[in-house]
C-alpha cells in the first residue's frame, strides 16, 4: 500500500492550492482518503474525508466552506482543493486510507487509517 502526496508549498493568505493524494497496492473504491494535518506542537487534526463508493464526505468545522475533497477512481487519486487559505491552515498535511465500512463512523479518527502517506507541507504567508 502507497500513499503520495503532492502540492503543498508556499502561498499567501487568500491563496489556493490543491493538494493530490496518489494512492496504489489497495482496492480503491473499497477504501475512505483522508486528509489530516498537523502544525509545530498541535495535535494531529482529521480535515476532511471522501468515500467514493458511497459519496460519503466529511469536513471539519475549521475548514468548511473553503476546502472541497474529490475523488478520480480512474486515476486512484484523491484531492483537496483548498481555497482562502489562513495562516492557521500552515501545517504537514498528510492522507490516509481506511477501510469505508469502519472509517465512515467517525472520519476524523485517525486511528480508523491504516496506510499514511509521508506528507506535504503547506504554509501560509499572512
């Protein structure tokens, strides 16, 4: 199982990026993406999540409205496009894969993940 994240990188509060998850070596559509981020000395924060099968969504409360999560089955590839960024959004981001059946029952979980990717960093100029 492999998790690739790509995007992140610097840009000014009000910016957007988008953030790529690649995923291989699992059923794909069997499974919830994640993304979970993490700044220096906070907790881990599970932001938002998809479950293709089902169209199952998840956003936390910090990010609703300004971050959009997708799913392309055909590429096993998860986004996050995540516009009017703040400087609070600055932190690692990572995505994780859980089975959908387990992970829909609390999506911010991140002990429902068994397969992390290595991170991207995102900052955020204020």
């Amino acid at each position: 199982v492999q998790l690739v994240e790509s995007g992140g990188g610097l840009v000014q509060a009000g910016g957007s990026l988008r953030l790529s998850c690649a995923a291989s070596g699992f059923t794909f559509d069997e499974h919830a993406i994640a993304w979970f981020r993490q700044a220096p000395g906070k907790e881990r924060e599970g932001v938002s999540c998809i479950s293709s099968s089902d169209g199952y969504t998840y956003y936390a409360d910090s990010v609703q409205g300004r971050f959009t999560i997708s799913s392309d089955n055909a590429k096993n590839t998860v986004y996050l496009l995540m516009n009017s960024l703040k400087p609070e959004d600055t932190a690692v981001y990572y995505c994780a894969a859980g089975e959908s059946r387990l992970v829909v029952a609390g999506a911010s979980d991140a002990g429902l993940y068994t397969s992390w990717g290595q991170g991207t960093q995102v900052t955020v100029g204020s």
